[in-house]
C-alpha cells in the first residue's frame, strides 16, 4: 500500500461513494461525496471486531498528526486498550464533569446574594421604621450596593465591609456617615445570621468608635443668646413658619420631628394642648403637651397660616403636594438645614440655599434644632422644675423599670406649670421691656 502525501490528498476528490485512501498502521483518510476528508483508525477489538475510529479532518488535522495518532493508538492497541471503547469512557466522565461544573454553578449563582438579602431585610424589618427606611435605602443604594450587591453573602469579608467604609471616609467628614453606614450593614449581616443565611458576623470585629466617636453635644443657649436670636429671626431669611417654629421647638422643648408631622387635628387651642401621637414620638407613647400663653401664640399662628392654604399640616411643605393637591408636611431635615446654613460665617453660600450665611450665629458657637429642646429644659430647671417633672416634659422613658411599672402619677399638672413658666421666661426674655414677673415653681 503506497504511502500518502499531502499532495495525494489534496488532489483527491469526491465520488458516488466514500472513498478510503490508506497509508499503512490502520490510517485511513476517508474522503467523501461531497469532498470532505476525515481522518480514520481501523483496528480489530479483542472479539476480532473491526471497529473504525474518527481522528479529526484533513487539513484541520495534519497528515503527520494523524500519523503520530494512529502510533500512539497502534500502541494503546498493544496493551489491550481498545481506543473506541476508551473514548466513550472519556466522553463520558467529560459529561459528568461538565454536568457536576454545572450544578456547582447553578448552586453558587442560588445562593442569597448581598441584594437579594438587602431585599429581604427592607421588607421585613426596614420598613417597619417611621420613614419606611428612606435613610437607610439611600445609603445602601449610594455606598453599599454598588460594590457588594452582587455578592454571595456567605463570600462577604471583613475587607470587603472595610473597603466600603473607606471609600466612605475619603469623601470627607468627621466619619459619622462612614460609622452609619457600618452600622447599618451590621445590622443586616446580624439579620442574615439570624437566619441561617450566614454563620457569623462579618463586622463583629470592626470597631464603630475607631471610625467615628460621637461627642455629647451639651450647647445650651443662654438668655442672652435667646434674646438675640429672636431679634434676628425676622432678618435671617426664613419664612414666617421657620421663625415660628423655632419658638415653638423652644416653648414646648419637643422635637424637631414631632413638629414637622404635627397634625391641625391634634392641636387643641382651646384646651390649650397639643397631642403628639405615638406614631411621631420616639419612644413610641403619646405626649401631650400643655401650651403655655407664648406656645398658644405661637401654635395659633403657625393653625391660622395652614387653614389659609387648605392645610392640615401645622407646617405645610412649599413646593410638596400630595395626589390630591394639598400640601405635604415639611421634612424634618428642612429645618435643620435652614438653622445650619445661617451658621456657616466666612463660607460661600451653598447652591440653591440662602446667601444669609452668618444671620444665626451666636456668640456661643454652633447651635442646632436641637439644642433648643435642652434649651428649653434647661430654662425649666433655672426657674425651679424638678427634674422628674423636667423629663416627663420631655416624654423620656423612665429608666428605673420598678418606677416605670409601679408609679403611674401622670404629672399632668406639674407639666402645666413647668411649661408656663418656660412660656413666661419666654415672653419675657422676647420682649425685655414688659412687665413680666417670673416666679420659680415651689418644690413638691
């Protein structure tokens, strides 16, 4: 049998038939009707068998590469190895191994990504928050999401939540915003080891307070800080429910949130009291605060302005309407914005803010929404308040739980005449001219 050469080959052409063009060692080159050239190995099985294997086509596959392929089979050939059946083993372990690969794949992509838990953590718990969990949403959508949300959970590393945290802290800032963050990411990663989704706690060895360590403000205005800052409210730049929404944090020592939902419907000029659900309070009890004649005056003011405009707010928002056209209560945040902007002396005024940078700076230093709820208590005990009369004014949850469950005194009357006498000390220090006498209150 004459040996082939690629010149053989490639003159060779298509027939009726398969043509088989032998080189010697059980090599064959098959060329077929349509011209096409399959390289082929026939050999006898051990049952004297003759069986033909398939070794690639011509000129993907050399002459001299089939030749070297059919010596190395020539020579499984020898030991007994029969190279079809050997092939149907490889190309079965070949489909088990890509079907295993697959299933390790299928698994790994089934398994809880950092999104999907996110997900399911704002769902169950998040929401649950007075703001639907807007804050925290906003954080995780910013600084979290974007580098971890396509995360197995169970991959999470302590590296991966301090690379988020950084890139946190390069922004800028004295690291509060970083620590929330770690902060809020612990807390999901606790509601994952909770169930079974994780086995540990990720951040439990991440120190909070080495990123940021909270100082407790302790920034009391003082009566002649008062007395200025209402001077100027009138020339700080503010709307009229701004300037009297100072006063009334002032007058009722409540919170800068409890004002900014206050609804008409609570508010009892009459009676002279104002309802804060337990809904907008933050240890979740109502509160009813007792309107002294400064806090009746300002409240009848702020009522009269939302009924102009069809509110039911106490502070309506400007440019907020709901579905049906009336207006929205004013965010809580809006306030504190509007009091730190006119505490920025020396600084250019931030875009679309007011220009009036330094309109409420106090000899003091920096003063928030705030400190006027402490300002106001503290004015209550220079005038003679007992301190747990002082604290139920400010609707704290008594600490001591044997108090909290067995004295069940509702100080309602002591409240009264503590908040007049804030009301008084108010009116007094507003206009230093009048007549107003301010008595401390006797001890109980």
């Amino acid at each position: 049998m004459a040996k082939l050469s690629d010149r053989l080959i490639k003159a060779a052409k298509g027939e009726g038939k398969d043509q088989f063009l032998g080189d010697g060692g059980g090599l064959y080159l098959r060329v077929t009707p349509v011209g096409t050239k399959v390289w082929m190995y026939r050999f006898k099985n051990a049952t004297n068998q003759t069986k033909w294997l398939d070794l690639g086509t011509y000129p993907s596959k050399s002459l001299a590469e089939a030749r070297a392929d059919a010596t190395s089979l020539k020579v499984k050939r020898r030991e007994g190895i029969d190279p079809v059946e050997e092939r149907a083993r490889l190309a079965d372990a070949n489909r088990a191994a890509e079907a295993e690969s697959k299933a390790k794949l299928a698994a790994f992509n089934a398994r809880m990504k950092v999104q999907e838990l996110y997900e399911r953590w704002i769902a169950l718990e998040i929401s649950k928050r007075k703001d639907q969990g807007a804050g925290t949403r906003r954080m995780f959508e910013k600084d979290v999401l974007p580098d971890l949300g396509e995360m197995a959970v169970e991959d999470v590393r302590k590296g991966h939540i301090a690379a988020v945290v950084d890139k946190v802290l390069a922004r800028g800032g004295n690291g509060r915003m970083a620590a929330l963050v770690l902060s809020s990411m612990r807390q999901m990663l606790r509601f994952a080891v909770e169930r079974d989704v994780i086995d540990g706690d990720p951040t439990a060895t991440i120190c909070k307070s080495r990123i940021h360590k909270p100082t407790e403000r302790e920034r009391v205005l003082s009566a002649e800080e008062l007395a200025i800052l209402i001077a100027r409210l009138p020339n700080a730049g503010l709307c009229e429910s701004s300037q009297l929404a100072v006063l009334a944090m002032l007058s009722t020592c409540c919170r800068v949130g409890e004002l900014s939902k206050a609804n008409l419907k609570d508010l009892d000029l009459d009676k002279a009291t104002w309802r804060i659900p337990a809904e907008n309070s933050k240890n979740k009890r109502e509160h009813i605060v007792a309107l002294s004649d400064f806090s009746i005056g300002v409240m009848r003011t702020l009522k009269d302005r939302a009924d102009r405009i069809g509110s039911e707010w106490l502070l309506p928002a400007r440019n907020k309407l709901d579905p049906h056209k009336k207006p929205l209560p004013v965010c809580e945040k809006s306030l504190s914005k509007q009091i730190g902007d006119r505490q920025r002396p020396g600084q250019k005024p931030m875009k679309g803010r007011s220009p009036l940078v330094d309109a409420l700076v106090l000899a003091g230093g920096k003063w928030t929404a705030h400190d006027l709820r402490r300002t106001g208590a503290t004015l209550m005990g220079e005038l003679g308040v007992r301190p747990d009369v002082i604290e139920r004014c400010l609707n704290h949850t008594e600490q001591d739980r044997m108090k909290r469950t067995y004295q069940r005194h509702s100080y309602q009357e002591e409240m009264r005449a503590a908040w007049s006498l804030l009301g008084d000390r108010l009116a007094l220090i507003s206009c230093p001219q009048a007549n107003i006498t301010v008595l401390p209150m006797r001890a109980a």
